[in-house]
C-alpha cells in the first residue's frame, strides 16, 4: 500500500488549493472502514492534525482551518481530499495524508506535499 500525494504549490494569501491522497494498493473494504486525516508539518515545529474524518463520515478541524479547509473522500477512487480556501501564511507546511483501520490493524502515511503562501 502506498499513500500518494499531490496538488501543494506556492500561492498568495486568500488562494486556494486542493490537495489529493490516492491510496494505492488498498483494497476497497480497508479503504472505506479506515479513518482519514490531514496532518499539518511547519518548519521547526511538530506535526499537527488539520482535519479528521470517522468511518462515518464525521469531519473535525483544528481551531485554525475552520470554516476554510474541508476534507472528504471518494471511495470508489479510493482517495482523499483536502480543499484549503483562503489560504494564509501560516498554512505553509508540508501535508500529510493519513489512513488508518483499527479493524484490520493498519496505519499509513503519504509522503508529504509541500504548500507555501507567500506573496
């Protein structure tokens, strides 16, 4: 199984990106059952979760992305997704895709994206 992300990049402050975690290799079922997560790293600091989501569906944020990033996922293409509006300089950091089954055991980990707003 491999976590692989995409969509980070440069932009301005008040921009947007959407960011993409394709889980390769997992099948369906784990997929589906597993939790997903978005992990924010800045530079000197520790990894921070951003967003979470249940099994159901249920979405949490950190204080600091509320109400400008939303995760969601597409089961049949087995990916997630981080939507970030209105971008601010203190979202720059490297994202990281998390996937986890306390059912089967598992836990993986993308190998990061980079994302900087910056004017």
């Amino acid at each position: 199984v491999q976590l692989v992300e995409s969509g980070g990049g440069l932009v301005q402050p008040g921009g947007s990106l959407r960011l993409s975690c394709a889980a390769s290799g997992m099948i369906l079922s784990v997929f589906s059952s597993s939790t997903k997560a978005w992990y924010a790293q800045a530079p000197g600091k520790q990894r921070e979760l951003v967003a979470h989501m249940s099994t159901d569906g249920t979405t949490t944020y950190a204080d600091s992305v509320k109400g400008r990033f939303t995760i969601s996922r597409d089961n049949t293409r087995k990916r997630v997704y981080l939507q970030m509006n209105n971008l601010k300089p203190e979202d720059t950091a490297v994202y990281y895709c998390k996937i986890s089954s306390e059912s089967y055991g598992t836990e993986y980990w993308g190998q990061g994206t980079q994302v900087t707003v910056s004017s």
